[in-house]
C-alpha cells in the first residue's frame, strides 16, 4: 500500500515523524507528583499537525546542538480525572467535570531541553512543580536555567506553539482542536504484535470500553483507510451480539474488517465456516454458554473470540 499522508487532525506516535526526539513520559511511571502511574502508554501522541510543528521545533533546536525531551502529550480524559483526584488545584490541574485539559485535545505537549545525548539540561524547576519557580518569569532561576528555557520557549513558539505562563514547559499548538474522548494510544510496540495480539489489547482497555467488534476492527483501521477514531465510531453499535441475540461481536468486527479490505462472499463465507468449525457456534448467547461449559469467566471467553476472529481476518487478507 502507498504511503498515506495523516490527516491534520489525526493522531500520530510522535517518534513515527520525529525519531530523533528523546521520550520521558512521567505519567507513564511513578515518577510523578502523584506518586502513581496514570496511565500505561509509553509511546506520547499528538495530532499530526501539532507534530509537524514538533518536528520543526526540533529541527531548530538541533541546529543549536539542543533537543527536545517529551514529558508529556496526549492525555486520555480518564487520566485527567486522576489527577484532579490528587490535586484538584485550577490553575494548575484542569477539573474534567466543568471543563479539559489542553492534554485531552491532542494539541499540547509539555517539554524540556536536552543535549544531543538526551541529557536534561538544567531548567528553572522540576515538572510539575506548582511554585512560582515553574512560571515565565525566569528571574528566580540560574543564568543557566533561563536560558534553556527561553532558547527552547523562543523554538516552539517560532514552530507554533503558544507557552503557558505558568508552566515553562506547557506548550499549546495554535491550532485549535476539540476533545478527544475516543482515541486510545497504543504502543509503538504493537506493530511487532499480530493483529490478533492487538484485537485482544484494545478489548482489554479499562477507559473507554471497547467492544467485540470495536476490538477486532482497530487493528485493521489504518490498512482500510480509517482512523482509529472513525473505527471505534463504526463498531460502537455491534457489540455483545447487539445484547446477546444475534451474531457474536467478533464475528460482526471481522466482517466489517473483511469488506473494509475489499473482501467478497468467498472470504466472507471463508470466515464464517472457519469460526463455526473452531469455536462450536455463531451466535453471542450459545457461544457464551459454550465458554461457561468450559469453566471460562465471560471477559476471557469474549478475549478468545476476539483473537479468533481478527487471526482469521489476518490470514484470508494476507495476500
């Protein structure tokens, strides 16, 4: 397949467009002000064009002999509804009931300067240091300090990025964006993983909740030609047999899977035949009550119909 160009507004793994960027996601380890991890991500995403002005961002500052360190990015609403449990301090914390954290929109991304080795350089304060140390006004911070940061705030702001006061290394893309409250980020990891492999991870999601169907489609998104977003849209409706009378979820998954990739009847029934014949049934309820035959709890019945139907997506299209 050619190479497609992302959509402006679509979600990119940073280090797919910027490889040379360093990556020290806190939010990601205990190494937070919260003392716990927030979320289990390791690879930051942003929306592409935010990234294509990260990208420039760092072509600048390299030309200096600096680069950037990510401390964060894209932030699921669930992880920012943890951190307002901890610190529910506006100003410093967006509160997810009444409003959202730029996080949440795809457009932000917090910094710091590193040298070409990816070894923070000094800057005015620690992350998330909710003193007067973490704002703009440099005047308490080392010679040293208050040059980074403003070497670094200069870059950003030339690629198009708008600094926040208040935190030296926020940083908010001009281009405004909605919240997100669908996308779920997933490792760079997950293209060493098999379709399958990948079905049965976004099926275990806590936040949001991905159905049957929703789980097997993902990881075929972007071979069909839609975002993720498009495909968590598409499922939404198909899951758990559509309450339990009808096909199984995973089933209906790869089906849209197979005519999103420009499959026919032949591997339509190919599919179907092959399922019947591995797991004993079709439909949601009599499969259900074959799991509980065999002594399996509900979610790791589904999780098997889930890996089931994707590999066989993965085999009738590999081609």
């Amino acid at each position: 397949m050619e190479h497609r160009t992302p959509a402006p507004g679509e979600f990119v793994r940073i280090r797919d467009y910027i490889p040379d960027i360093f990556v020290e996601l806190k939010y990601a380890t205990a190494d937070n002000f919260t003392g716990h991890v927030i979320y289990n991500f390791t690879e930051p995403w942003l929306r592409y064009s935010s990234t294509q002005k990260l990208a420039k961002a760092q072509q600048l500052l390299k030309a200096q002999g600096y680069s950037l360190i990510i401390w964060d990015a894209f932030r699921p609403h669930a992880a920012q509804h943890k951190l307002w449990e901890v610190y529910p301090v506006p100003g410093f914390v967006a509160n997810p009931v009444t409003g959202c954290s730029p996080h949440t929109r795809g457009n932000t991304v917090d910094v710091a300067l590193a040298d070409l080795e990816g070894n923070l350089l000094e800057m005015p304060c620690e992350f998330d240091d909710f003193s007067d140390r973490a704002n703009r006004d440099y005047s308490d911070a080392t010679p040293a300090a208050a040059k980074h940061a403003t070497v670094m705030e200069q870059a950003m702001a030339a690629a198009g990025f708008r600094p926040y006061f208040d935190e030296w290394w926020h940083f908010v893309d001009l281009d405004p964006y909605d919240p997100e409250y669908g996308f779920i980020p997933t490792d760079k990891e997950t293209k060493n993983m098999t379709h399958a492999e990948q079905a049965v991870a976004y099926f275990h999601i806590a936040e949001p909740h991905h159905n049957c169907a929703q789980s097997v489609l993902m990881p075929f998104a972007k071979q069909a030609g839609l975002t993720e977003e498009q495909a968590f849209a598409v499922a939404a409706n198909f899951g758990s047999g559509m309450r339990h009378g009808s096909t199984c979820g995973a089933v209906t998954g790869a089906l849209m899977a197979l005519g999103l990739l420009g499959c026919g009847p032949e591997e339509t029934q190919a599919l179907l035949n092959a399922f019947r014949e591995k797991e004993g049934e079709l439909t949601c309820a009599k499969l259900l009550a074959i799991g509980k035959q065999q002594g399996l709890e509900k979610k790791d019945h589904c999780s098997r119909m889930v890996a089931a139907a994707a590999a066989l997506v993965e085999q009738l299209t590999a081609k």
